[in-house]
C-alpha cells in the first residue's frame, strides 16, 4: 500500500508541473504556437500536431523521470494555452496515443499517461479511464479511478449511457481491487451526492449496491482483498438508502451483516490487542482501519434492521477495559447474530481463529 501511495504521489506531483530542462526545439514550439491560435486546423496542421504529441508520448512514457516530466510539462503548456479548436484536437489525439501506449509503458509510465487523460477534458476521456482501471498494475488502476474521481462533475451533467458505463466499471472493477487505497478511490469515484441531479441516479445507486454485495460475499467466505477497507462505501450506502426498494436493502443488509461479521471476527481474535503504545505503527494503522469499518458496517445495519433495542459492537468496542474488550464485543455480536437470524434468516457468526490477516 505504500509503494502505491507513493508511486501514485510521484504521478501527480509530476503533472503538477516538475522542473526539467526544455527539450522543444524552437521550430517546433513556433509551429505549436501558430496551431494554437487557430480556430480551425487543417489536414496538415493536424499531422504537425500528430507529430509533436508523439513525442511528448515518447516522453511521458520514459523511464527517465526528467523526461517524462518535460513531456508532461509541455503538454499542459500548450494546452492551456490553445485555442478551444486546438484544445480539442490536442486532447483527442492524446487520448489516442495514450490508449496504445500506456500499455507497453512501465507501470509508472503507464500511470502517468492515464493521469494526464484527466487534464485534457476530452469526451473519450471516461470510456480509457474505464479501459485503465482493470489493468493489472496497482498505479494505472490507481489512476485510473483518481480521474474517474476528478470527472464526476462532468459525468453528472454529460449523457446517460456513458454514466451508467461508468458505474457499473467501477462496481466491477472494486468487487475485484486487492488495493486498499485504490478501493476506497473507487467509493470516491461513486459519490455523487453533492453533484445535483444525475443523468442516471439509478445506476449510480445500483453501482454502490452491487460492489458492497461482491464484497459482502468475500467476507462470507473470509479471503478479502483490501480488507476493511469498505468504510466509505458503507457510508456512502447509508446516504443512497431512499433509492433502495425493499429487496435491495435486503441485499445491502446482509451484505453489511457479513461485513460487521468479519470485521469483529479479526478484532476479537487478535487485532484488540494492539496498543497505541507498544505495537508498531502498521499493526496500530491497521486495527484502527477495523475499527472504523466496525462501526460504519454497524450503522448501516442498525439502520436497516431497525432493532427495538439495538446491539452495540461499536459501543462495546470503545468502552470495555482491555481485559474485558474481547468477550464483551464477541458477546455484542452475537446478539446481532441471534437478531439477523431471528428476523431476516441471515446467517453469520463470529469466527476467532480467521485465517487471512493482511497487513
């Protein structure tokens, strides 16, 4: 998870602007500028403009951090500075070259090319962002959904087929993600609820729905990729709840059941014993992580059920002594076990000997 923060900071603080030597050759910036300040391109205007982004391609997908970061730095130039005919062209023939190569490029090649999608606003952007975060590589998928994060806006008020695309990608491709930071992305990517209207609030909905039931299946079975790290897609499920039907907060209970399951499972087996203190900072990290997805898959739960006298893991969690924290949180999970059981035929139980314990 580390190295995929950093690699992924490493992308963005180069788009950002980093400092290199210019490598454009006089000629050619005169022929950039002139193409800029034009309201129309010809054919061969547009072979100029084909020729010059190549390189800058080449660039971007180097190796050499220095000249990548020319290459970036002379896209974002000329593009900021064009007219909107030239915007448009340039953001289309990027997003071309990009497709083909950030395939052949190294992973933090490849990730850069997917983040510089972004910049260009260019219409094709969302259908390569959505190629790019089922790539195998950690860093493409990462960037792949921080641009699918950063074009919400423009996804809220564009057409419908396109949005649904969009979903339904991100859902799968998060039932799927062994990234922690990616996954939580890819809740971000799906939050829509301060973007107004939406062209398809339902697909939206679904989409949440969908990837916390794949999830939720994971958990039943106890092998999970990014472990509890579902936290914000729980939360953002509980603002959704008025676009749900009866069977689909069904769906959204039991799959939050097996999450709250699963999440006390790996606290009461080990994880509540880490002291701030004198465990190491990623096993502190890593049970806090827990903690939060304990009490978020709980609130849901308490919402959707309704108990008269709801159980309280997470209080019980907070509140108990040390001695007393793992049969106290056990014993509050079992009445949510006999509660689920008795009401709606969930089935789910706290497990203490779990077999997957990531870091």
């Amino acid at each position: 998870m580390a190295s995929t923060n950093r690699s992924l900071l490493a992308v963005l603080v180069m788009l950002g602007g980093a400092l290199a030597p210019a490598v454009a050759q006089p000629a050619e910036k005169d022929v950039i500028k002139q193409l800029q300040v034009k309201a129309d391109l010809s054919d061969q205007d547009k072979a100029a403009l084909q020729t010059w982004t190549e390189q800058r391609v080449q660039a971007i997908a180097s190796d050499d951090p220095a000249t990548a970061a020319v290459g970036v730095r002379e896209l974002r130039k000329a593009y900021e500075q064009g007219s909107p005919t030239f915007k448009a062209a340039l953001a289309e023939v990027y997003a071309r070259l990009a497709r083909g190569a950030y395939k052949r490029a190294g992973r933090e090649a490849a990730a850069r090319l997917i983040t510089l999608v972004t910049v260009f606003k260019q219409p094709d952007a969302p259908a390569l962002l959505v190629e790019a975060i089922a790539d195998k590589r950690v860093p493409v998928r990462a960037a792949a959904a921080v641009g699918l994060r950063r074009l919400r806006q423009e996804l809220a008020t564009g057409e419908a087929a396109t949005f649904a695309q969009v979903q339904q990608a991100l859902a799968t491709a998060g039932a799927k993600e062994s990234s922690a930071v990616v996954l939580k992305t890819i809740y971000e990517a799906l939050d829509y609820t301060k973007a107004g209207a939406l062209p398809d609030a339902q697909a939206n909905a679904t989409a949440v729905l969908n990837l916390l039931v794949g999830r939720g299946q994971q958990y039943a079975g106890g092998k999970v990729s990014a472990e509890a790290a579902d936290t914000p897609g729980l939360e953002l499920a509980g603002k959704l709840l008025d676009r749900y039907n009866d069977d689909q907060k069904k769906r959204l209970l039991e799959a939050s059941a097996r999450m709250l399951a699963y999440g006390v499972s790996r606290y009461v087996d080990d994880l509540y014993q880490v002291d701030d203190k004198k465990s190491g900072p990623v096993r502190v990290a890593l049970r806090n992580r827990f903690e939060q997805f304990i009490i978020a898959a709980e609130n849901l739960l308490t919402v959707l059920a309704r108990p008269a006298s709801p159980p309280a893991v997470s209080k019980t969690m907070q509140e108990s002594v040390a001695d007393e924290k793992r049969i106290n949180v056990a014993n509050a999970m079992k009445q949510w076990s006999k509660l689920l059981a008795d009401q709606f035929g969930i089935q789910v139980e706290v497990k203490t000997d779990s077999a997957e314990k990531q870091p």
